[in-house]
C-alpha cells in the first residue's frame, strides 16, 4: 500500500471537506454538522461520478438497520442546506430521477504522497549545542555511497536467489463428540477445538485454521459421496484434520481420544488422555499433537496460557457461544479469563471481537489495541495481524476508510510474516473494500489481485464467494450496476458450491438489494422471499432485515394481506433481539397491513405503539415519520385525535436545533389536522407550503401525493388535488397506496384515462409480485408465534 496517493481533502469552492477530521470548513470556518450528516457527504463526494440509490446509501451509512425514508430525507436536506442548496437547483447534491442522489458541484481532490516519509515526532531528535560538523568532501561521500551498494548486493544477491520460504501446513481442528451423555458438557464441542487451535497457533511451524472459521466450514453441507470430514479439508485446504472424541470412565473421569489424520505428510496417529477436567485434558493433547505431527515444543511467554483448568474451561466455554453466534453470552466469558490471565492474549482479542459484535465498539477498539500490543511484545505475527484486521473492519463500520487502510498496511507484512496465505487474502480482500470506498480504483484492483493470487495458489476455496464480493465492490464504486450484479451472482454460486448456506444466505439478500436498485423488483422481491424463508431461526439480523425488505415490496404492490405474517415474525425476533426500533418498525408493518385491508382503526392503533418504543430524544426522525403515518390513519378512524397529534409533533419538532429540518412534516400533519377541523382553506395552505418548502428528497414524495388525495377525497377539493398530483405519473408510480387513492379521484372526476391508468399500473404490480413469489412458497412457514 505504500507509494500511493492518498486523499486528504476535498475543496468544493469555498469549502473543505476534511475526512481526517471529520470537519467541513467554510471560508476557514467551521460549519457545525451532526456526524451522519458528514458521512453521507463525504460519502456522495467520494463516489460523484454516479447517482447512489437509496438501499445503497443506507447500506453505507447505517449498515443493515432499517431506515425509515423521513430519517434519509432529513439527511439529505441538512447535507444540502450545509452547502446553501435549497434541493430545487440541485447545485451540489441533486436528485436524479429513478436513480438517487448524485453529487453535482466541483470538487478538487487534495492528495499528499503516500510514500514521503512521516515527520519525527515532536521530541524523538535530540538538541545538541554542538557545532555542526563539517562536510566531507563529495568523492568520500561517493565512496561510502557505493560501499553501501556493494554491501548491499552481497546480502540481496543470495536472498533473491534463494527459494520461497514454503508455508506451514494447515491444520484443522473438527469439532469435538461428546460422548459422556453429560448435556453439561456440550461446550466442548466448539470449546475444546477453540481451545487447543489458540494454543496450537503459538508457533509459526503449523497454520493451525481460525477455530471460527472451522466451525463455519463444518456446517458447510457436503456434497454426496464426501463425508463432513473430507469436505471440511477440501473447503478449508486443510492438511492435517484432527478429530476427538470425550467419553466418561467413571465419575469425574474422562478419556479425550484424538485421531490426527495428516494425510501424505506423517502417519495417523492416535492420542488418549485421561483427566478430571476436560479443558485440561485438551491443553494436554496439544503437545502430543506436535508430537505426533514430529514438531519442536513450542517456546512461549510466561503466561501465555491459561493459569488453571478453571480459566482454559472459561475460555473454551466462551468460544463455543461464540462459534454459535451468541456473542452476548461468549463475552462474560472472555473478560473474566482476561482479567485472570493477562498473558494469555487470545482470550483478550476474542473479548475484543465480542465488545465489537454486541455494541461495545468504544471498549472493543480499545481491548483489541491492547491485544495488538501484547502480541507484538511476544512476536505473535499472527495474532498482531489478526488484531490489525478486526480495526479495520471496525474503523470500516465507522466510515474512517483511509484509517482503514492504514491499519491493514500494517497488517500485511505481519501476516505474509506469519506464512498465513488465509489471513493474508483476509487482510487484501479488506483492502480492497476500503479502498473502492474512497475510489481509489487503481488501489483496489491491486489488492484485489494479490487476493486472487493467494486464493487461487493455496486453494482457499471458502474465500472465493469473499472474492466475488470484492469485486462487486468495485464495480459499485464504477457505478457498474451489470458488473455489480455478475459479481454478486459469483459470489453466491461460489458459495453453494462449497456448501457454505450461512454466506449464500448473504450472498442472495445483496444480489436482490443490487437487483432492486436496477429495477428488476420482480426477480428482487422473489429473493428477498428465498433470503427470509431460509435466514428466519438461523440469522436475526438478515432475517429483519430482508423480511422487512420483502414486507415493504408487498406494500408497495397492494398485497397488504400478505404482510401480516411476516410483521408478527420480525416483531418475535425484534423482542428475542431486545431491540426496540425493530419492534418499532414491525409494528410499523402491522400497521401498513392492516391499512391497506381497510381497518384505519388497527392501524392507528398499531402506529401508536410504534411510536411508544421511540424515545424522541433519541431518535426524533423516526419518532415524527411515525407521527405522520399516526396522522394519517387517524384522519380517516379518528379525526378528533389530529389536534393533540399535531401539538405533539410541534412540540417535537421546536425541541430540535434545526426545527426547520422538519418544515415538510409539519406542514404535512398540519394540513390534515386542518382538514379534521373542517377548515379546507388552512389544509391547502399547509399543502402549498409542504409543496413549496425544502423538499427532504424524491423518496418522501409520496407522502405529499397520498396526504394530499386523501385531503381532497374527503374534502371534495380540486385545489388540493392539484397540490398532490403536481409531477404526478400513475403510470410510473410503484406506490399501490397512491394509486388506490388517484383511482377513486379521477373516477370522481370522471377521468376515465387516468382511472384506466391507474387501475392497469395497480393490477400490474400487484401482478408482478405475485408471479415473483409463486416459487417461494413462503406463506406455510410463517405461522405466528
């Protein structure tokens, strides 16, 4: 990564964009902006040369939280306003219609050479009062020059001739039987292989496979006539395989039998070891493992490894839940026998990881430097490397790509040190993500290369669908939407063919996410189907997130009825989550469901205990689009309510700093509340100014369209219906609501083209999505809990 130019800045006339710092600067002057503000601008400046789609600015900004489109609007608006964009020139960031926002003004990228060497640092040159000395004349200097030279040649001539250090052999370590009949001990089923593969990996003489990883591949499904074992070598290129199997004797007895089959590099062996602590047991098998396998005992530090039975059983406890995916519960685990056992850094770099996988980021950032300092004090290249990877993908999560960068420069040379061709393709398929982030194209393709060249020379096959991954990745960064959606199509035939159904479960929500944004909604909505049929009990987050995914597609085509079911599900998985912004959003749905079959009033009533689980302080964005939705399904079950639900949204909104951020909302809820009072002249002022004001984006246009039609339905006011169909197409229109609504107004009006209009776009959608969804039967495996 060295020798290349790295972006520090952009200038956008009087303006500067520091990703560095994370500050926008006017004339010098700081321009005050709220953190994901600056992300979504430095995120359109990065990628100016194409319009972003909505699904992939929340992918970028918010990963896969659902995002209501009145929080996504706001942004916008606040990224525009900061520039002096009203959103009607589109003078800096403009919406591009059927395809997103695109950032329009100049911008000059200011760069500084990767490869000038860093400044010292403030103290590291000593002063000295000394006279300078004097200069030596130029042919001495010459000379020392080119006995400098000499001597060089003399150590590179015979390294460059010598052959490739060949990489250890790959060991993996299968999970453990437990053969006691003790339910008890079931952790020793991840937990004993995790145990010994982080003791087996304190040495460079064998690359003993992240237990993680193993315990991926073993879930893999095999192809017929291939055993588990066999297909977990194959997917892992492993050439050693060691199995175990723990069997009681007697009480508090027990015999931990071990098969190490090495293939072609050493005979089978089989090992036996009798203990009273299981844990103990599999400390003690690791040394006759190396045995068997005709290695040196391992050196290592004082303290490396756990000080009793008690701390090894806590550590292989905690990695069995953590090779479960229930980081929550591995996490106790992990700090108490990191707290006990400082030298032992494994534990401290899981609990790491842990922190980072249950929203500690904060503390997970700082235990996993802690891990990379102690591992570079006792020469753990690997485990130095591996702490450097997990920083990545943390400063990644954060939007600090160039950080990024710059952690995983570092962990390159370490992990080729550690003669780790896995770790080291990690490492460049990271980069190459990171750098398609910051469009540094160039750079990306490298890495890209490099991990194609160590994945196709070592046959890590697990890695390809990764590598596919990447390469979509760059080709979105291109704006190549068709290179994009061939590269997702690689990623998840790769990994079918090696059976990995956890990544092909994610490789098909990202092809249907690539094939929503290009507009196939029929192929995106069946796959969305096929994604949370499989994902539901396996996956809570994509299981949200492509049932929420699919649930709003079935809105959008009319199928309401179908809803339900899918709500209930994701509300059950929201509570096991305890996350209450996914039970907001389900009951969200359970709304929409009900609206759409007629029953204002359960859907009001719905919208009301969404809004409950919202704290305004927290989140005001979802907690007014709420509101709105509130608003509109009161109107029709319950118009005496849109008072109070006007004077809370008012009440919200002067308690932000910007109220105007939500003038659109305002006056949208203002104008039904006009309506319910029987005041139609107040109700089209309020839509006018809706209409007139900063408009937040094209993908809360909607809302004015559907407000506005109900308004005139109800109120039989031409005006406002002007006010609502302003740029209105029904023939393009995806929004089966909108349309349900323009029907009824222009059969009123005796518009029988564009009553024909909209009753053929309504039964095309609704079409569409039907015959999308006849090959995912989806609807039996959706009972509600």
């Amino acid at each position: 990564m060295q020798g290349q130019e790295q972006t520090t800045g952009y200038r956008c006339g009087c303006y500067f964009i520091d990703p560095a710092q994370r500050r926008l600067r006017r004339d010098g002057e700081d321009v005050p902006l709220e953190a994901k503000v600056f992300d979504l601008i430095l995120l359109l400046v990065e990628r100016r040369e194409r319009a972003l789609g909505k699904q992939e600015v929340v992918e970028a900004l918010w990963g896969q939280r659902p995002i209501s489109d009145a929080a996504l609007s706001q942004l916008v608006y606040k990224a525009r306003r900061a520039f002096d964009d009203d959103g009607k020139r589109g003078n800096v960031i403009r919406t591009v219609y059927g395809r997103g926002l695109q950032w329009v003004a100049p911008v000059e990228p200011i760069a500084d050479a990767g490869d000038s060497l860093p400044a010292p640092a403030i103290g590291s040159i000593p002063v000295s009062s000394a006279k300078p000395a004097r200069r030596r004349p130029r042919l001495a200097l010459g000379l020392v020059a080119l006995l400098a030279l000499a001597a060089a040649g003399l150590w590179l001539i015979p390294t460059s001739k010598a052959p490739p250090v060949p990489a250890p052999p790959r060991l993996a370590l299968l999970p453990t039987e437990n053969a006691t009949g003790e339910k008890a001990l079931d952790w020793v089923g991840h937990g004993l292989p995790g145990l010994m593969t982080s003791l087996l990996g304190e040495s460079r003489d064998v690359d003993a496979i992240d237990a993680l990883q193993v315990a991926r591949i073993w879930d893999y499904t095999p192809p017929p006539g291939r055993s588990r074992a066999e297909h977990a070598r194959f997917a892992a290129h492993a050439d050693i395989l060691v199995g175990s199997r723990l069997r009681k004797l007697a009480d508090h007895l027990y015999e931990l039998d071990v098969h190490v089959d090495a293939g072609g590099l050493a005979p089978p062996a089989d090992i036996a070891v009798t203990g009273e602590q299981p844990a103990t047991l599999g400390m003690q098998a690791v040394e006759r493992i190396r045995h068997a396998l005709k290695l040196e005992p391992a050196a290592r530090a004082p303290g490396a490894r756990p000080a009793d039975a008690y701390l090894a059983e806590t550590f292989a406890r905690g990695l069995d839940e953590a090779m479960r995916g229930r980081w929550v519960k591995a996490k106790p685990y992990f700090r108490l026998c990191a707290q006990n056992a400082a030298g032992f850094l494994p534990a401290r770099f899981r609990l790491g990881q842990a922190q980072v996988n249950t929203d500690e980021s904060d503390a997970g950032e700082q235990t996993l430097q802690q891990a990379l300092a102690g591992a570079r004090a006792q020469g753990d290249d690997a485990l130095a490397a591996n702490s450097l990877l997990q920083l990545a993908a943390l400063a990644l999560t954060r939007h600090r790509h160039a950080d990024a960068l710059a952690l995983l420069d570092r962990a390159a040379p370490l992990a080729e040190r550690a003669r780790d061709p896995a770790l080291g393709a990690a490492i460049a398929l990271k980069a190459v993500n990171a750098a398609a982030r910051l469009h540094q194209l160039a750079l990306a393709r490298r890495h890209l290369s490099q991990a194609r060249g160590l994945i196709e020379r070592h046959q890590l096959r697990q890695l390809e669908g990764d590598l596919h991954n990447s390469e979509g990745f760059i080709a979105e960064a291109q704006g190549d939407l068709a290179a994009s959606e061939t590269a997702n199509r690689a990623a998840l035939a790769a990994s079918e063919a090696v059976g990995n159904e956890r990544n092909a479960r994610g490789d098909a929500y990202n092809l249907a996410l690539v094939l929503a944004r290009e507009g196939k909604n029929a192929e995106a909505m069946k796959l969305f189907a096929h994604t949370y049929r499989r994902a539901r009990g396996i996956d809570p987050w994509l299981t949200f997130a492509s049932g929420d995914n699919l649930a709003i597609a079935l809105l959008n085509a009319g199928l309401g009825d179908r809803v339900e079911p899918i709500a209930a599900q994701l509300l059950a998985t929201a509570k096991e989550q305890h996350n209450r912004v996914w039970q907001s959003l389900a009951w969200m749905l359970r709304a929409g469901s009900r609206w759409y079959q007629g029953d204002a009033a359960a859907s009001l009533a719905h919208c009301r205990t969404a809004g409950a689980l919202i704290d305004p302080a927290q989140d005001p964005a979802l907690r007014l689009a709420i509101q709105l939705s509130e608003a509109s399904a009161a109107l029709v079950a319950e118009p005496q309510a849109l008072a109070a639900i006007a004077h809370d949204a008012d009440r919200l909104i002067d308690a932000q700093q910007q109220p105007n951020d939500y003038a659109y909302e305002r006056q949208l809820i203002h104008a039904m509340a006009a309506s319910a009072a029987r005041q139609p002249a107040q109700a089209r002022d309020a839509l006018k100014a809706a209409a007139a004001g900063p408009h937040p984006s094209d993908a809360t246009a909607d809302n004015l369209h559907y407000i506005g039609l109900t308004i005139a339905l109800r109120d039989a006011d031409k005006d406002a219906a002007a006010l609502a169909l302003a740029g209105f197409d029904p023939g393009a229109s995806s929004n089966a609501d909108v349309l349900r609504l323009y029907a009824q107004w222009a059969e009123r009006q005796g518009d029988r083209d564009g009553h024909a209009r909209a009753t053929a776009r309504l039964a095309s959608l609704r079409t569409e999505a039907q015959a999308a969804l006849a090959a995912e039967p989806f609807d039996e495996a959706l009972a509600s809990p």
